[in-house]
C-alpha cells in the first residue's frame, strides 16, 4: 500500500492536487473518492492505471469468510464479513494512436484534479505527450449521484493539442468484474482481508452502447448488477463496437481527431444489488435507472447534484476565520460524512464510509458516536435511516444476547449485516458500551426531531432492548452500586474491566432513556410486555450506577481500579514503537496506565451532565498525560473536552489533527479509506468544542468561546423543525433563527433565553485561567502547516 502523504492546494471549496504524486497516489485514491452512501468510487484516475486500490463498493455488500481461531470458544463468532469490490464502472481507457495513455511513461504536460465541494464533481485536467511525441489534453468530470441512489456518471472528453495533422484514438470503456489488486502484505490488523475473485457470473447481456453486468457472491449469496450506457460527440468519423463477457463488458469507440477538434463521451452508469432477487430482476432494476438518467441526461443530474448540496450547505456550513487550512480541512471532512450516508437508507455507515476495503468495511460504534450526531443536526433523515438499519438487524442482537446468557440486545461491535464478525474477544464481544452509544443516538435523534412515528415504532424498542441487556448485564453490589464488570469500554488499551465510567454513565443514560420512553408510547411498551417491576429495576439500576473515584488523586477512575496500575514506560517508549499495538503484546498494555484513545475524557463531553467543572478540569488534566492517540477517534474528543476547561490553543491543535487525519495522513493508512468518525470531528469541535453545543436532556445549549488565531465561527444546526445559526467572535456570540415559525428556547453560558428570527448577541464570559496540561512523550498534537489568515 502507498502510504505517501498528499499535498493540495488551500482553497475554501475545493481540494486540488496539482501534478502526480506516486507516492501519494492509494491517499488521493482515498480522498477524492465519490460515493452516496449506497454507491462509493474511489479517486482512481479514469485510464485505471496508475492505481493502488481500484475500488468500487455497494453498501451492505459483501462477501463471508470463516474466522480461524488457534483455540475455539463458546460464543466465537464463526464467519467475518468483507466488503467486495465490485465490478469497476469508472475504467475510460484511452488509446493515443497505438500508446495507452499512462501517467507513468509519456510527458505530463499538466496534471490537475479537484473535488469540487459546492457541485459534488471530481474533475479532471490532464495534458500528455505520448512516447511518440502526439499530444492531447484530456478533461474527465466524474459524478456519483445524490439525489439519484444508483446512478453514477463520467464526462470524458479528448482534444488533440499538437499540430501534426489528424490523430487517431481509441476510447474502451469497461465494466470490469473481478478486478486484480493490489495485495501487498500488511501486518495492520486494520487493513482488509484479501479475498480473489470473489463474484461468480450469473449473467452478462449487451446491446448498441449498452450492457449490464450480473454476479452473484459465493457464500454471502448477495446478488449485484453493473450498467452502462453512453452518449457521444464526434467531430467527424468513428466506428464503435461493443462486446460482453463474463466479467468484462467493452464499449470502443475509435475516431479521427482533426488538429484542434475533440471527441466526448458521456458515461452513464447503475448499481444494484439484493439478497432476494433474482438474477434477471436486479438487471431490469439496473436497466430502468439507467435509462432515466439517461433521459435526463449530464446537464440535468450535474444541476440536481448542485441544488441538493447548495441546500445542504444552506443548512449545514461551518465557516472559520483566521485558518484556512482548517476551513477547507472541516469542509471537505463534512461532504464526506454526507457522502458516507445521505443515501444508505436502511444500510450501515461503514468507518471508511465507502472510500476504501480498511477495516472490511465494517462499522462500529463510531457511527453512532461521531457520525450521528453530525447528521442528525445537518441530515436528519440520514441518521433516522442509519438508526432504522440499526433496528432491522434487532432480531440479530436478541439471539447475540441469548448466546451470552443476557436478556434484552446485544448488539455487534464490528459489522456489516449486524452479526458480530469481530474475532477478537476483548476488543469486540466485550465492548457492550455499543448498546449505549447506539440508545444515545436514538434518543438525541427524537429529541432533536421529535420525530413522534420514529419514536412509537422503532426507537422506542431499540432503547427498551438495549436497556434490558444493562440489567442482565450489571447486579447489585451490596450497598456499593449496580456494577458492570468484564468489559471493555471505547479505550482498547483498557479492556475487560469492571465499572468502565463510560459505558457505566452510558448505561445510565440507556435506563432512564428507556423509562422515559416507555412513559412516552405505552401502546409500545406494551407490544414488547415491558412489566412495573422491569421499569423500576431500571430506574434503581440507573440511580445506583457505580462510578469510581479516587479520591486521594481527586480524579475519576477511567474504570475500577486503573488509577493504581503501573505506569507505562513512556519515556522509555521510542516514537517509532507508536501504535502500541503493533509492537508490544495487549498482555502488557492492558495492565498498564496508558490509553489508546479518549474513554473517561469523552464520558466528560457525552455525559458532561454527570461531572462538575472542577472534576472536568482535574479528570482532562490526569488523562491527558496517559493517552497516546493510537486511535484516530482520539482527537476530536480531546479537543472538545480541552475547548470546555480552557485549554483553547491545545483544542485548536487537536482540532487541526481530526480534520486533517486523512488530508496529511496522519496515521499512516489513508490509503485503505477515510476516517470518516475523525473527519466528522471536524464538525463535532467546531460546533461541540469552540461552540459549546450540548444536548443533555434534549436542552440545546452553547458556551463559545474561540482559540488565539480564530477570530470568527460560524455554524447552523438543524433542531425540531428549526435552522438555527450562531456566529462567534472573540467577545460576542450572536443567535438567530433562519427559518422555523415557533421561537426556541437555548442557553448560553449557562443562561436560557429564546431566540427567534431576530439576532440576538451576548457577551461571552471571560476564560479561567487554567494550569498547563502535557502529553506523554511524542504525543503532542501531530504537526501541520502553520495556519494562515485571511
């Protein structure tokens, strides 16, 4: 895997790499990658050479593997699930007189690419002197459709640049199954699982400038059709011919280019797939999207592609004054969390989203962490979607729970049909705080929409579950707390641990959510035979949830009993044994004080409600000097946290880290797909950090208040119905409705007052002073450009 870091150009809407960069060629493949959350293309350049990974994805699609295990256990999860690339619709090959166009041999006159945030396009601007001295210019628009679930589009077009009379060429556009990659060995658990062509054919038909494509996955028996049809523009004679097989259908068009002329070709493709349908059946469904997008044509699905993000921006924009480099880092951050989910519709959000095969793209609970809450104040109906695959795989996480012996749901940590395909133990099966994450999503999604039907049918039972696996989960310590012992929470540094203060705060959420729920739709908790007795045992659980303290340090215990472990060697450390777990046994980790990523610190932002300001400040101060960020979901929490106790500079530089994780590659493995839950954190600190936003009890309140080099936030957020914006300066913040006919009521600074359509601007309280905190050595903020101003 190219693992080389990636240089672009610093504009407000846009991500441009000026000329090619080989070594940096799998991350851009990564970050120019389009998709719509049913649909994902990763950035290969059309020609399909040079390429890393030529991946093109179908949510929900994948292909079972067994899990080996040197030892079998009970309650082992037995088959792991892979994301399958699937057959390759973005392959335009272009032939220059007898020479393939390759960036690699040849001159690169000029090379330019850009995703386009505002008109959701990559485009493409490529100058080339072939080996044989015939020069072209070459422009590519690719498009995956928002507004169109299973359309996908490629404006290619060619123009000969020299003066040496008629040129000849050769466009070959494919659909290509079963495509060879890259399987270059990796040690990085987080890498994919290779798989070898794992699509059987069904079916392959082909006609004028059209064909489709049907394969059908060996074990999973997932079933998927490919499309494509075209459009062209010649400037005098061609001849074109179209030919199917199995895995390869090839539309070719040869055509005389006069000096100065270009040929075009408007490629239009469609994807689908279903676990029930028939092989003849998924190409008519294929078929008939084809065909309308067609009728409609590029202008048209480019225009629709531009209303829809101008209304999302409207809507959902963060703008920050005095870094643009962070400005353009958020905003490419949000259009992928959008792309990662606006048109799952009853699909996971994978943690790659559909960007790369890391992970096998599976999700986890930073969906619901870090991506949800992103969605439900920007997209609301996208995170209801992603709530409601969440419930379809219900069934799933009862019978999960049975087979551990627990009442209620117990749902997987990694997935991507909703069994639990994690193989390993500590890190997977024991992270029950997925329960709660996944109850404090639902409950923030109906507080924030009030979305009553969503409540009554489907929310209402996901929190009834979920909290009848903390009561079999927990017991009843004697007087001492209900006790969650042998799990792990999100820090996998720190696992099977008793009274985890995350998940135990979490848990405690989940029971006095699913009280309040069943209060809400009796009618519901009657359909699932939720009993007094069971709704009280809730209520004492929740009341008496066991949080360690340490009193002597004045700080939380991250769980039971850490605070009195040894310290880790950190000085001893050398910068190049980061991540730990890739060099030193988890034996030795877990029985250290060292933290992979924000647990106790991101209970401090989640839970806020449960702490005071002092023990936010004493508990941000002692974690601090024990995580190593081995994790990319570590920043972003840490740059909330830090922005609430004063630490404003040290916020701004985790904040640079969450966004720009991918955009500098700060992990290292870019290349295998975003870290789409980090680059969510681009929004989270903008609006959760600097803007103070908090949503306990469903009570929207902010405490703004900006970094040194910032001198200007702005933000909307969508709430019941409203839009609401807040703009923040150094001394002021102002709030105002920009649609909505009811005012609301918010806080600020801890006062509530009701906004309305007037703005209304308050001052904003001077910062304490705070006393300086440190990370463990070569653990400090990862660097970046120094940020520029205005």
């Amino acid at each position: 895997m190219t693992e080389g870091r990636a240089h672009f150009l610093v504009e407000p809407w846009s991500l441009t790499e000026v000329g090619i960069d080989l070594a940096a060629l799998g991350v851009n493949e990564s970050v120019f990658a389009l998709a719509n959350g049913h649909i994902g293309m990763r950035g290969t350049l059309d020609e399909g050479e040079p390429v890393v990974v030529p991946g093109t994805y179908l949510n929900g699609f994948f292909e079972e593997r067994p899990l080996p295990y040197a030892e079998a256990g009970y309650g082992f999860p037995e088959q792991g699930q892979t994301v399958v690339n699937v057959t390759d619709g973005k392959l335009v090959r272009l032939l220059v007189g007898d020479t393939p166009l390759d960036l690699q041999y040849g001159d690169i006159i000029s090379h330019r690419r850009t995703l386009d945030l505002r008109n959701g396009l990559l485009r493409r601007s490529t100058e080339w002197r072939s080996p044989s001295g015939r020069q072209v210019k070459v422009t590519s628009t690719r498009l995956v459709s928002l507004t169109r679930r299973s359309i996908a589009a490629i404006e290619y077009q060619v123009e000969c640049t020299d003066d040496q009379g008629d040129l000849y060429i050769a466009l070959q556009s494919d659909l290509l199954a079963n495509e060879v990659r890259n399987t270059a060995a990796t040690d990085d658990p987080r890498a994919a699982s290779a798989m070898n062509r794992p699509l059987a054919s069904d079916l392959h038909v082909g006609r004028g400038r059209h064909a489709v494509l049907v394969h059908q996955t060996k074990r999973s028996r997932l079933r998927m059709a490919a499309g494509m049809d075209h459009e062209v523009d010649v400037p005098d004679s061609a001849s074109e011919d179209l030919e199917t097989s199995p895995d390869l259908a090839r539309y070719t068009l040869a055509a005389r280019l006069p000096a100065g002329s270009k040929v075009r070709l408007v490629k239009y493709l469609a994807y689908g797939w279903s676990s029930r349908r028939s092989a003849a059946a998924v190409r008519d469904q294929v078929e008939g999207a084809l065909a309308t997008a067609k009728l409609a044509g590029w202008t048209r699905l480019v225009r629709e592609q531009r209303e829809l993000l101008d209304r999302h921006w409207d809507e959902a924009d963060v703008e920050i004054e005095g870094d643009d480099e962070l400005q353009q880092a958020v905003r490419v951050g949000m259009f992928h969390v959008l792309q990662a989910g606006l048109r799952a519709e009853r699909q996971p959000i994978p943690a790659k989203g559909l960007t790369g095969d890391g992970y096998d793209g599976h999700t986890f609970w930073d969906t619901e962490t870090y991506v949800l809450p992103v969605l439900t104040y920007t997209v609301p109906a996208a995170a209801r979607d992603a709530l409601l695959w969440r419930h379809s795989t219900l069934d799933l996480a009862r019978e999960r729970a049975r087979v551990l012996g627990h009442d209620g749901a117990a749902f997987p940590w990694r997935t991507i049909r909703g069994e639990e395909t994690s193989g390993y133990w500590p890190a997977g099966t024991a992270a029950f705080h997925i329960n709660a994450d996944i109850a404090d999503a639902v409950s923030r999604y109906v507080a924030a929409t009030e979305d009553q039907e969503f409540d009554r049918d489907y929310g209402t039972e996901l929190l009834v579950e979920t909290a009848r696996l903390w009561a079999s989960l927990g017991h009843f310590d004697d007087g001492r707390g209900f006790r969650i012992d042998g799990v792990t929470g999100p820090d996998e540094y720190d696992a099977i641990v008793d009274n985890n203060v995350y998940t135990n705060l979490m848990a405690q959420r989940n029971l006095r959510e699913a009280v309040a729920a069943v209060d809400r739709q009796p009618e519901t908790a009657g359909r699932l035979l939720v009993s007094r007795d069971e709704v009280e045992l809730w209520t004492r659980a929740a009341d008496a949830m066991r949080i360690p303290f340490n009193e002597v340090l004045g700080v939380h215990e991250q769980s039971e009993g850490f605070t009195h472990h040894e310290e880790w060697d950190f000085a001893g450390t050398d910068p190049d044994k980061y991540p730990l777990l890739l060099h030193f046994p988890y034996f030795d980790i877990y029985r250290k004080q060292v933290v992979k990523q924000a647990d106790l610190v991101m209970a401090l932002h989640l839970r806020g409600d449960a702490f005071t300001p002092e023990q936010k400040i004493a508990d941000f101060a002692y974690y601090e000097a024990r995580t190593v960020r081995d994790s990319s979901l570590s920043a972003a929490q840490q740059a909330v946290v830090a922005a609430e106790t004063g630490h404003l500079q040290l916020a701004h530089d985790y904040w640079g880290e969450a966004a720009l994780t991918d955009l500098q590659n700060l992990h290292g493995n870019s290349g295998h797909g975003l870290h789409i839950a980090s680059l969510a954190g681009g929004w989270t600190v903008a609006v959760a950090g600097f803007g103070g936003m908090r949503d306990h009890g469903g009570q929207l309140t902010f405490a703004p208040r900006l970094p040194p080099r910032v001198r200007r936030l702005a933000f909307r957020v969508v709430f019941r119905g409203r839009c609401l914006a807040v703009t923040v300066t150094g001394q002021r913040a102002t709030y105002r409705l920009v649609y909505g006919d009811e005012p609301l009521e918010i806080g600020h600074h801890g006062k509530l007052f009701t906004v309305s359509h007037e703005p209304t601007e308050l001052e904003i309280p001077a910062a304490p002073p705070v006393e300086p905190v440190r990370q463990p050595p070569h653990a400090a903020p990862r660097r970046r450009n120094r940020p520029t101003s205005d």
